[in-house]
C-alpha cells in the first residue's frame, strides 16, 4: 500500500501552493484555447479583470470567483468530480469502505 513518502507522488503532490499554480496555469491555458480575453472571461464570468489577472499570475482567488469563472469556461465538470470518490489502494480498503458506508460521523481510532 503506497502512503504519502511513496515514490508515486511528488512534493507538488501535497504543496498547496505548487497546486494553486497549476490549476491557475490549467485556467489561463483553457481560456486562451477559446481565444478569450481577460477583459471577455471578466465580463463573462462578473469576476473583476483586477482579480483574474491576479489569478493568472499569483493563483490568488476565492472559491466563489474561482467556480465563477470555471462556469464561464465550461469547466465546472471538474468540480463535480472534486472528493466524490475514493481511490481504493487494496480490496482491504475497499471491503473497510463498504463497512463503512453512508457514515455520517467520524469515530475516534
């Protein structure tokens, strides 16, 4: 079973910061892919252009205005993907998770 020290992930993999640049960098790459502009995506999504170009080259938004112009750039499938499903690593894990399922509160371990 692979845990976090693993050779399979990268420290990018748990930078918080190295992340909120890929998905600015994944966002900017998208809108220019439809040949928008900065002051189309603003208008478009009612996100100020002040805040998406601080998004573009610092990663700094909010959520809000993040799904904002994620709904403008016909992306939002991704969010509705975000922590829907869990990634079984062993049948041990998956047979635990059904144990487990519909919990509606954590238990101490």
């Amino acid at each position: 079973m692979d845990n976090i020290l693993s050779n399979k992930y990268t420290f990018d993999d748990f930078n918080p910061n190295a992340l909120a640049l890929q998905i600015a960098t994944n966002v900017k790459k998208r809108r220019l892919e439809l040949n928008i502009t900065q002051i189309e995506l603003a208008q478009k999504s009612q996100v100020s252009l002040g805040s998406i170009k601080r998004f573009e080259t610092s990663a700094e938004i909010s959520l809000k205005n993040l799904l904002l112009i994620s709904v403008a750039l016909n992306a939002t499938h991704e969010f509705k993907s975000l922590f829907s499903q869990q990634q079984f690593q062993s049948i041990d894990e998956l047979t635990e998770a059904k144990k487990n399922k519909d919990r509606k509160r954590a238990r101490k371990k």
